[in-house]
C-alpha cells in the first residue's frame, strides 16, 4: 500500500497515470478490491460551510417569498430552520465510478426553513 498526502491534486492525477510506465519496466503492481487509483478527499468543508448555508437560506427565502406571493400572503418570519446533511458528490455522475475517484467535487447542503405567513 503506498499512501500519498497531497493538496497537488494534479500532480498526483500526473503520478497515478505514470503507473504504466512502472509496469513497463517490469515493476508488478497490485490492487485490492475493484478501486484502482488514488483517491481524491475533499477536506474544505469548514472553509466553505458558511458560503454554502448562506446560499441555501437565500434560495430558501426566495421560495417561500414566491409561495407567499403565489397564496395571496406574505412571509413572516422564521419559525423554524433546520441544517440537512452536507453532501459531497461527484460533480459528474459516472456509473459505476465512486465519488473519491473524481477530482471534481459537488458540494451540496440541504436548509429546511419554515416561515410564518401573513394574510
């Protein structure tokens, strides 16, 4: 197992498609399990969560102003909000490829706020 650590991401991208190279050369290499190649970790999450709740209370907001306005009403204010998981997905959907095996991440948080309305 060799394990690397780096916020390079595409120097070891670069380094994991050199492997062939090893091969080449006679070097036998072995992998367990169906995962072959590095795995790419997201680990900014605390940098960029309040950026990400602020997004989600904007667009929360924006949907229950629509609604209000939709029903006749107006919005009030929060009776309720409510932080959802934080999601890291792939920020394009491959079959059969795991999250950890694209460099490119879509972060995503559900915010469930629920707005008194006034007639």
């Amino acid at each position: 197992t060799l394990l690397v650590r780096s916020p390079d991401v595409n120097a070891v991208a670069s380094a994991a498609q050199a492997t062939g190279q090893l091969v080449g050369q006679g070097v036998a290499l072995e992998s367990q399990g169906l995962a072959t190649g590095p795995s790419y970790l997201f680990t900014g999450i605390n940098a960029i969560k309040p950026a990400l709740l602020s997004a989600a209370i904007k667009a929360a907001r924006a949907a229950a102003v629509q609604f209000a306005h939709d029903s006749g009403s107006r919005i009030g204010p929060i009776v309720r909000a409510n932080q959802g998981l934080i999601e890291i997905l792939p920020r394009d959907p491959v079959p059969g490829a795991r999250e950890q095996q694209q460099i490119d991440k879509t972060v995503r948080v559900v915010a469930t706020l629920d707005y008194a309305l006034r007639n």
